[in-house]
C-alpha cells in the first residue's frame, strides 16, 4: 500500500497485524455478530407498527419493552457457567436464546406474549454481549484486542441495519408487522457452523479457584466492577431511549415516510459505522479510557440534536455523529472491560456489566412511560443525557489498559 494512502488510512487499520488464524477467528464471530445484531433490533426498528399492531401507546410500549429487558437477570447464570465450564458452550446456548425469543415475538396474540419473548431475547443478548467480548478478548493479541472486538461490533450493527432495510415489509397494515420478527428465524441455519467453528478460549483452565461473585460484588475488585457496571448503566439508559424511539420520532415527529426514516438511518449509520474501526484503532493506541470518553460524548451530541431539530441534514449528521460515537464506545468499552478483570472472573464480570447495562436500558424505557408522556420524547432523552456526562466522568476514574497481558494477575483494584 503506498505511503500516502497508508498515512490517508491509518485511523482506519489496526496497530498490529492478523495473521491467518485471527482472520478465520474474527469471521466467525463476525457472523454470530450479524445474526445477534438482527434478531435484538427488531423490536425498535419495527416499533411504530409492533406497537399499533398489539394496540398500545408509547409509554405503554416504553414500559412493556423495558420490563423485558429487566429479564436480562437470568444471564447471570450463563456469565457464570462461563468461568466455571468455558466460554464457548454458554456463548452459544446464549446465542440460540436470541433466536428464539425473536422469532416468538412474530408469533404471539397479546402484547403480555410479546413482552414474554423479549426478555428470552433479552436473556441471550446480555449474555452473548459479556461472552463474546471475553472470547475475542482472550484469543487474539493485544495490539489489534479491541480492533477485533471492533468486527463483532460492527457485525451486530449490520444486523441491525438489515433489521432496518425489513421495515417496509411490517408496513402493510394487519399482521404485517409480524414478517420482521419472523425472518429471524432463517439465523438458525447458520447455528451448525458456528457450533462447529466456535473456539474455546485459550485461557481458561478449570480451577479449583474458579472465581465467586462475592469477589466481584464486595471483594478484591468490587470498585472496578461497580464503576463499570454503572457506566454501561447510564450510557445504556439514555442510548435505549433514543434509539428505540428514533423511528418513531422521524416518522411522527418529523414527518418523514418509512422509505425516508430507513434511507436517513441507514445513510448516517453507515457513515458512522466508521467509528467501530476508528475506535478500535485509537483504543489499541491510544488507550482504552480516552477513547471511551470521547465516544460517549459524541453519542450524547448527536442524540441531543437528533431530538431537538427538525431539519433533515441536520438530522443525517447527529446520526453520524451518535452512530460514530455509539460504534467506537463498543471496542473501547469492550476491551476495556475484558482487561479490567482477572480470567478466572472475566466472564462473570463482563456478563454482570452487560446485564447491569440493560437494566440501564430498561430503567430508561420504563421511566418513558412517566417522562415521555408529561414532558415529551425530546426533553426525556436530553434529561437522560445527563446521565451520559457522568458516565464519561466515571471512566476517567478506571485504570489504563492498554496492552494488558490477560494472563498475568491482575491486582487489587478497590
């Protein structure tokens, strides 16, 4: 490649180099990524129809959405089975979770059921969420850890986009909205070669030390795991609220078709899906915290404008610049966590932090039905931004991980 293109790229390429296995690696979790991305974005990129469908208002569907994902609880377990029996079962039985519960959501009759198979999904998605990032994590060198972490990111919002590209097809009155839903079940056949092609990662070891959630809740690394936790918290309640309630906002709110909405979201996704390739890149160089303040900021700025304008370009660009800032937290974030903590809890410890994120989200969706219903959509979300700006001033607080050996002790961090 030649110097000058190089230079023109380089906040584009990893630091390091994949050799053959990382790139076969990367593949894989690349494509349970996709599926995972697809099947958890349905139910906010076909909400305007789901919701008129099982005939309920927006705060009430803010509610019913958000005590679904309060069912996130039960990945718990499966985060623990993780640093008890290895990642790689877990993570897939995570995966078919996710599955399931999306393509039940286009079966049921009453909103209750509906509610029901949210949170199966739900139950998957926080657990697929911590386990993947520790497989990635604990399989590939330091120097390209979060650039890798950056695929799977951006293979979960590929999903979501064509998730996106699906909402024509609920936009034909009667039970249409039940097509999207639905298609989710066409991820199962890819099932077989990712049960074939999932590695077991190479650092876990069963030990008669495995690791116990007291040591992660009032022990050696309570501090580190409360801070975390809280950080995804917040950055999840206010992103949950303003991504779930976009489409909504673009076609009600501004007045914009569903061809419109989808060609809008899409064109500022796309260009801000750079953000998980330039996120990861400055991760693995210029560390880990920085980078994460940098991509909560810029979610919150976009997302405020998004909400508050209703002007279409500058509409495009605060998608941009949220999708950007929303992508490059993903490697930053991710890596970060996975570093933060010793193997024998890191599964435990990045599942409980993905859960905690979602409750995070459901605390947001289920404060919609008192906010959103006194105050409006916009002042909600810039009322939950604050929460963002805590969240970045929280992370300033964590150690640098930058180049973490996974394998060596990590010490008390209270």
């Amino acid at each position: 490649m030649p110097t000058r293109l190089r230079r023109l790229l380089e906040p584009l390429l990893p630091v390091g180099r994949f050799d053959s296995q990382a790139r076969r690696f990367v593949a894989v979790m690349w494509l349970a990524g996709l599926l995972q991305g697809f099947a958890q974005s349905q139910a906010t990129a076909t909400l305007p129809f789901t919701r008129v469908g099982l005939g309920l208002s927006e705060g009430e569907m803010s509610l019913l959405l958000g005590f679904a994902r309060l069912a996130a609880f039960g990945a718990l377990p499966i985060g623990w089975l993780g640093d008890h029996i290895g990642r790689r079962r877990p993570f897939l039985w995570a995966l078919t979770l996710v599955l399931v519960g999306g393509t039940l959501a286009g079966l049921v009759v009453d909103a209750w059921q509906f509610g029901m198979a949210q949170a199966l999904l739900r139950v998957g998605t926080a657990a697929v969420s911590g386990l993947s990032v520790v497989i990635i994590a604990e399989r590939v060198p330091s120097d390209i850890r979060a650039y890798s972490i950056s695929f799977y990111g951006a293979a979960v919002s590929l999903g979501a986009g064509i998730a996106l590209m699906t909402l024509p097809l609920a936009d034909g009155g009667g039970e249409a909205w039940r097509i999207p839903h639905l298609l989710i079940a066409v991820g199962v056949l890819a099932m077989p070669l990712l049960i074939k092609k999932v590695p077991e990662s190479e650092l876990f070891e069963r030990s008669p030390h495995d690791g116990h959630w007291r040591e992660l809740v009032s022990g050696p690394h309570s501090r580190v795991f409360w801070v975390v936790g809280l950080v995804g918290f917040l950055a999840s309640a206010f992103s949950s609220v303003a991504l779930a309630f976009s489409t909504e906002r673009l076609i009600e709110g501004v007045g914009l078709t569903t061809g419109d909405t989808v060609l809008v979201s899409l064109v500022g996704g796309t260009f801000g899906g750079i953000g998980f390739f330039v996120g990861g890149h400055l991760a693995d160089s210029w560390g880990r915290r920085l980078t994460t303040v940098l991509s909560l900021l810029l979610a919150l700025s976009g997302g405020i404008v998004l909400y508050n304008t209703a002007s279409v370009p500058l509409i495009v660009g605060a998608v941009v610049v949220s999708s950007f800032g929303t992508f490059a937290f993903v490697p930053a974030g991710g890596s970060h966590r996975a570093e933060l903590f010793p193997t024998r809890l890191r599964s435990s410890a990045t599942t409980a932090a993905a859960n905690l994120a979602i409750v995070g989200s459901a605390t947001g969706l289920i404060s919609g039905i008192f906010t959103i219903e006194r105050f409006g959509l916009s002042r909600s979300v810039t009322f939950l931004g604050i929460g963002m700006l805590v969240a970045a001033g929280l992370t300033l607080t964590l150690p640098e991980t930058k180049g973490q050996d996974l394998s060596a002790p990590i010490t008390d961090r209270r």
